[in-house]
C-alpha cells in the first residue's frame, strides 16, 4: 500500500512538471541541478545544461552531452517579489561559451521580467536604442523557453551580464587588492547603487543626497585602490558642479553621457541613476611621445528598465523623480552636456527611431506564442498574463513611448543638426593634477618636474632626461 502510494505521488509530480511544454518556437534551454535540488539565490549550485537549436540559433550541448556549470537566483525586488524568478549562471572556468549566438563568456543571466507587464518590451527598446543611440557596449538578449529540472518555467532572456570582458566592457582589468600605483588607475566598472553593502563607496552629492557606488571591477579593494576610487568619484563629483580642478569635459565623457541620459529620457525611466546605473574607466597609459593618457569616465552600459513608463508625467526624469537621482540634473544644466543630447536628439529622430520600430517588430513576432504559453505556466502572475496577446502590448507600449517622443519634442524641437565632434580623434593632454598615491611633484632649477613611477615629467607630460 505504501508502495502505491508513492508510485500515485511520483505521477502527480510528473504530470504537475510535464502539464506544458514549450512552444517549440524558440531554442529551449534545458537545467537539471545535481539531486534536483531547489535554486536558491544564497549559493551556487551545481547542474548542467543544453539548449536546442531554433531557426538561426544552433544547438549547444545534447541530452546526452549536457554542458557544466553552476546555477544560483539574482536580483534583488525581482527575486523576492515574484513566482517566476530570474537565474544566474556560470560555467567552469576556461569553459565559457558562445550562447546563441552572442559572444563567449562564462557568466550569463536569464532574465524573466516577471515586472515587465508591457509585452517583455521595456529591456528589449531599452538595448535597442542603446545600440542606435551609440553607446559604445550594450548587453545582449536572446529568448529563449526554460525548463529546469523537468518543469517547465516559461519565456526568459539569455542576457550577457555587464562584465569587463573584450567583447563586453573593453577596457583593463585589474586584479582584487591590487597595490601598485601604475596600475589601480583602472579599469574600473562600478555601479550607482541604492542596495547598501559591507563594499560599498559613500559620498555626498553637493546638493546634500547621499550617494552609494558599488565596485564591481576590481570588486575586493586594498586600502590604495579604495582611497583611488573614493578620490576619483570626489574628483568627478566636484566637476559635475564646477566646484573643482578640473573642468568636467576633461573627467567625463560628455558624448557616451548624453547617449545614456538620452535612453533614459525616451524610456522615462524614473529609476534610472538611481540605482544599476553603471560607470566605467580605463586605466592610465602613455603615448608614443611619453605623453600621459588619461581615459574619462563613461556613463554606461545600460542595464534593467523595469520602471520604464511607470510614471506617466510630462516632465524629465530629474524633475520630482519618484526615487533619488545622482548628478543628472546638475549635468544637464551644463552647456556642453545639453549641446549633446541635442545633437543626438536629432540623430535619433532622423535615423535611430525607425530602426528601433523595426526591432520591436521583430521581436514581437518572434516571441508571440511563447508569450503565450508563458502567461498559461504562470496565470495567477497579472504581469505576465497581460503579455499573452503581444500585438496588444506592443500597441500599449507603442501608445506610452509615442507619447514621451511627443512630450519631448516639444521640449527640445528638432534637436541640433550639428555633427558630434570626434572626442576619440583628440589628442589627451597629460594629467596635470596627479594623486600623490602614485606621483610625486619635484622643483627643479625652479621648474615643476613629476615624477611618476620612476621617470620624470613636465607637467604637459614630456618626459624629462
């Protein structure tokens, strides 16, 4: 009898895990844990994974050649306050791959957007018009349907994670802990965070607001990339309200600035700078003419829209925004800055806007039955049931984006048809204003000499025999 039993919980499992199956209209991708055991997002555990070929997508691994790796939960609001939840994964060191076409990598995240009530569509336009605004990186997606561990779990997006990586942040990487003068100036990626933890980087914004960076890269910091770090931000802080040394244009990239202000205006992401607001910075070279190089700080890549058009208000972003913004309306009350976006502004409209429809097309086509077997996995989920019929939600999207398009071309016009200047084709001037960390400033013969890692310089960066 208890055998019976048992055999009768065994099949109500089985036909509870295999009561939908995928729509068959996008490569499936395939996790089993070791043991079965539960994803938790405290830890990694370990499983393997294939995924199917679709249409121009091949397939990676088999049933009977399952890739390993390791799997765990990720995010914060989006892991706690939904059913469906968001995944991290990670494959062996050395054993990274190129998913579905993307770049190869190690670590990849599948994003369910269990927030996104408007057609999985706020992410989707976000990258894309990351790309045909021309931030230098924006992070990749492809659909895909999930099972993991014989459960069918839905519609999630396979998305390259922000990462200094050469096909992702291509910039230096140092390593944790790092000491050596020459080589704490970067790469750096950090994060404007609104999650407080143990590594977290505190100032003031000069407007009073309390301000939280995360490193991510180097993300364990020694006592000299921690005060490097703390000075730079202070440094850029300072430009940001003309209060320091340097001018702002010398510190920040002006033109990736605009690009990634500009998404978030169109997208009226009333989070964005905020929190998952990145920055970026390479690390200091020299020239063939022994001439300091100094790379700026970069806005960017763009990550998570989840608040996209939640507001609904006609004004900008940093006026009354529902959450504490850092810097963007002190940088747009700068000349320079607000030269930019116009130019871009303009841009877009001439050429960017009608590439973005394109890509919400396809993408609507692409994933519409899938959509559709997602909302029946998780009916009792309001978001992800409203995105059962796509064309509707593509409408609705349409209807929100259309309208900010509208707003904001009665704000700002046509734009500025001047061409962007080619900040890339100009020459960096040596640094002049050299953290005492790693330089050291000498009088000689009544001349300003520095010297920095055992050889002398004038303070234009010419070396000194």
């Amino acid at each position: 009898m208890r055998r019976i039993l048992l055999s009768i919980l065994l099949l109500a499992v089985t036909t509870t895990l295999s009561a939908l199956s995928p729509s068959g209209t996008l490569p499936v991708m395939y996790i089993t844990t070791k043991n079965s055991q539960d994803v938790s997002r405290d830890q990694a555990i370990d499983a393997t994974l294939y995924v199917t070929a679709s249409g121009n997508y091949a397939a990676l691994g088999s049933p009977t050649s399952q890739i390993p790796l390791t799997i765990k939960g990720r995010g914060n609001w989006t892991w706690t306050a939904f059913d469906k939840k968001p995944y991290k994964i990670v494959f062996a060191k050395g054993q990274g791959q190129k998913l579905l076409g993307m770049h190869k990598s190690k670590h990849w995240a599948l994003l369910a957007a269990a927030d996104d009530y408007l057609g999985f569509l706020k992410n989707t336009v976000g990258y894309s018009l990351s790309e045909h605004i021309g931030l230098p990186y924006t992070p990749h997606q492809v659909p895909v349907e999930l099972v993991l561990n014989g459960d069918y779990k839905g519609l999630y997006f396979v998305t390259e994670t922000i990462r200094i990586d050469n096909d992702r942040v291509n910039i230096h990487e140092q390593n944790d802990g790092e000491t050596k003068s020459d080589l704490i100036t970067g790469g750096w990626l950090v994060e404007i965070d609104n999650y407080p933890s143990e590594g977290n980087i505190t100032f003031q914004e000069h407007n009073g607001e309390y301000v939280m960076v995360t490193p991510h890269s180097p993300e364990d910091l020694s006592i000299t990339q921690r005060t490097y770090i703390t000075n730079q931000l202070n440094a850029l802080n300072d430009a940001i309200y003309a209060k320091g040394n340097k001018p702002l244009d010398e510190l920040l990239d002006l033109t990736d600035a605009a690009r990634f202000y500009l998404v978030q205006e169109i997208m009226e992401d009333c989070e964005s700078y905020h929190g998952s607001c990145f920055l970026y910075k390479d690390r200091d070279t020299t020239n063939t003419r022994g001439q300091w190089v100094v790379p700026k700080w970069h806005f960017g890549p763009v990550w998570d829209f989840g608040n996209a058009y939640d507001r609904g208000q006609e004004r900008f972003i940093y006026d009354g925004p529902t959450f504490s913004q850092i810097w963007i309306e002190q940088l747009c009350s700068n000349q320079t800055f607000y030269q930019r976006v116009q130019q871009l502004w303009y841009q877009y409209r001439q050429s960017g806007h009608s590439k973005v429809l394109a890509d919400i097309n396809s993408f609507v086509s692409a994933v519409s039955s899938a959509a559709k077997r997602d909302a029946e996995r998780w009916k009792d989920s309001d978001n992800v049931r409203k995105n059962a019929d796509m064309q509707n939600r593509k409408q609705e999207f349409l209807s929100r984006m259309n309208w900010r398009l509208d707003w904001l071309y009665s704000q700002w016009g046509e734009g500025d048809s001047t061409p962007l200047p080619d900040d890339n084709a100009k020459a960096a001037i040596a640094e002049t204003n050299i953290n005492n960390s790693r330089s050291q400033i000498l009088i000689c013969n009544g001349q300003i000499i520095i010297s920095r890692n055992g050889k002398r310089y004038t303070v234009t960066g010419v070396p000194v025999e």
